[in-house]
C-alpha cells in the first residue's frame, strides 16, 4: 500500500490517498500537488543501433524523473523500424532494457512509412501508435517527398485507419535554400536553409492529403506562425489535423545560436521571437493540442562538431514539464492547460486507455537544471543554468513509487 498524506488537488482541496502497491510506503506530501503523470508523444531512445547516445534503460529513468510514464517512440533508428520483422526486434530489445531498468515505463512504437515496404503497413496496424512520414529529410533514411509514395502512404493510412504523424519540412524547398547557400561557417544558416517556408509548403501538402484521404493527421513540432494559420483553417472546417509544438520552440529562438551553436541545431530549426509568441497563442486557442519533447539525444563530441558534420536535435523529456511549470508560475500557462497538452488531448487524439498513474510536484520548488543531475545518457541540456520554480517529486506507476528527490 503507497499512503500519500495530506496531497493538495487542482481545485484545492486537500486530501490522503491509498493506492494499492506490493511495498509499503507512507509519503507526507504537505504543500505538494497531485498530478496525472503525464506523456510524451514524440521521443528518440535511439534503440535500435544508436545506443551510445540513449536507449531504454538511460531513457525510462529520464522519462521518469521528468513526470512521464507513457512514451511514443520515433523509428528513425538503425535500422529504421520500417518491418515487422523490425518492429518485433524492437519491441524485443526494448522490453529487456525496460526489464533491467525495473521501471516498467508504458510505450508505444511508429513505423516509418517507407516507398519500398508499404506492404508492411497492414501487417504492422494493429502494434503501432501510428505511421511516421518525414516529407524532410533528418536523422536517419525515412525521406519520403515523392507525390505518389505520399498519395500511397495517407490512403493506406484511411484504409487501416491510422494516425499519420508527419515531419512537416519540404525536401524541394530545403535542397534548393542549400544550393543557394555561400557560407556554411555558421550555424545560424541552418534556420535559412531550413527555411520557413519549408515548413508551410509541407503542412500546407500534409493538411491536402488528409483532407483528401479523409486520414487523421498528427502535425510534429510545429514552429511558425504560418503553419498555425493553415492549422487553424483545418480545424475550422472540420478536419481531423492535429498539431504539436516542442519546449525548445516555446523557450528558445534563432538568438540561441550565439551561445549554444550546434548544440541547439534541429529539425525543425529554431525560429524568430515572433514565432515562439504565435505559438504561445496557438495553445491558447486551442490550435496546438500537445506538446512533445522530440527529444533526440547526441553526444556531446557529436554535437560539438562544426555545422554540416553536427547532428540535429537535442534532450528534452526530462525538463519539458519544469519547464512549462516555471512557465504556469509566470502566468504564461494554466496547470489544467499542462494536463491537457500532456495528458488528456493525447489520450483522445491517439485512442490509449486511460491510466491512473500519479505525480507529486513541488510547484514551489526553485532548482536550476544541472547537467550533472540528468539521467539521460547524452548528459547535456540546453537549459543547463536555467532557474526553474516548480519539479515533479514523485511518481507513483503500476503500484511502483519512484521517489525524485
């Protein structure tokens, strides 16, 4: 039996919980929050393959002690996890790892739509979140930016009833910026090279072929304002497109190349001040339904590589909810709003049981992020140094307590 004490509620009121548990524990939560744990709908645990910069075991004790108990991995991995046969190996290597680590984090996987293996889509429906198209090209062989492999892709999708989440960046439109390109000596060329407008000819691309294939479509890290324009229009007339942002478009912008360089190149890129504001808006207004960390970790000897040889993305599932706490403690953000991003949107938009997994969050608590503390396996953050008011304390899955602090 877990015996939490005297825990605060959302609405006030203060109360004693008992949760069935193998072990017994007794925690005096006085001044703490309960929390539903939470979910991070777009990670990169780089197993298989990649394991050098993160796999299960380094991941689920990250997703932990940022309040995730649920995670959907990416299939960008080596090699791609584009079969069954694929697919089945991972779930094999991941349950092992998740074994070890003795966290029994919940996961789902994508499959990686690729031109040459869509006979697997229809033997992999019924183990997948959904299928993962990249209309740009970014870590890993995933590109998919031909019309009709696309057209094949959202159609297969309709037919076996899929989500397609899409990495909304056009091939066409970045090959040609690069092209035109003359200095390369700086990282903040990335964010020319790919451009804005990449990323509105492929949303704009994306929302056609729901629209035309009647297919649920799930938006990735949405980054400019333009995008939420053609994401708002969908919504108003009746699509079923959803949109997800990313904490590193929501904190950070293109100024953020002068102090940490390559480290903070991904894909998307960052964007201008303008854009972080619109989308800020967009959760507001509903137009943005989640938040996912895409947290995609690299070394840091990788990432410390001139731009051209670095590798894109960063860390992020372990600090997206400090982040966005310190955010609600500013009034940027409600906490019920958080829940909603991170939980309840995420339920409905990809159909997943309900859990009753909890949180405990010091929203008092003021902590800098210390690269030293963080339990992902590449050990760096772009908010290393960064102030934050408010952290998870525990984490209560499956009748296992995971004591944070």
């Amino acid at each position: 039996m877990i015996e939490i004490q005297n825990v605060t509620t959302l609405d006030g009121e203060v109360k004693t919980l008992h949760l069935e548990s193998s072990t017994r524990h007794v925690i005096d939560a006085k001044g703490l929050l309960l929390f539903p744990a939470l979910i991070d709908p777009h990670v990169h645990f780089r197993t298989p393959g990649l394991e050098h910069k993160e796999n299960w075991i380094s991941g689920a004790r990250a997703a932990i002690h940022g309040g995730i108990t649920t995670v959907f991995d990416m299939p960008n991995t080596l090699p791609s996890t584009i079969t069954k046969m694929r697919l089945d190996e991972k779930y094999s290597l991941i349950d092992q790892q998740l074994k070890m680590a003795q966290i029994p984090l919940r996961y789902r996987l994508f499959l990686g739509a690729d031109k040459n293996h869509f006979q697997e889509i229809a033997r992999c429906r019924d183990q997948i979140i959904g299928l993962k198209i990249f209309m740009g090209s970014s870590t890993g062989d995933l590109l998919m930016d031909d019309e009709s492999s696309l057209h094949a892709a959202f159609s297969l999708a309709h037919k076996f009833d899929l989500l397609v989440a899409v990495h909304a960046e056009d091939e066409e439109e970045i090959q040609k910026r690069k092209s035109a390109c003359q200095d390369f000596s700086s990282v903040h060329v990335h964010s020319e090279i790919r451009h804005r407008r990449a990323a509105w000819i492929a949303t704009k691309k994306a929302i056609e072929l729901a629209k035309l294939y009647k297919t649920r479509l799930y938006l990735l890290h949405i980054s400019t304002k333009e995008e939420l324009e053609l994401i708002e229009a969908a919504k108003e007339e009746g699509l079923n497109v959803f949109a997800e942002t990313t904490p590193h478009h929501l904190f950070l912008t293109e100024k953020d190349y002068a102090v940490w360089g390559t480290k903070v190149q991904m894909n998307p890129p960052l964007r201008a001040q303008e854009d972080t504001i619109a989308l800020w808006e967009g959760i507001k207004k509903g137009v943005i339904d989640c938040i996912g960390s895409d947290h995609a970790p690299h070394t840091l000897e990788e990432k410390a590589k001139e731009y051209g040889k670095a590798p894109s993305g960063i860390p992020g599932v372990e600090t997206t909810l400090p982040l966005l706490l310190n955010a609600a403690s500013l009034g940027k953000i409600t906490l019920p709003r958080i829940i909603e991003l991170m939980k309840t949107n995420i339920e409905t938009i990809f159909r997943l049981p309900k859990n009753d997994d909890l949180l405990l969050i010091d929203i008092d608590r003021i902590k800098s992020v210390e690269e030293r503390e963080l339990k992902t396996k590449c050990g760096w953050s772009p908010y290393a140094g960064k102030s934050l008011k408010g952290w998870p304390t525990h984490v209560i899955m499956k009748g296992h307590l995971y004591a944070l602090s």
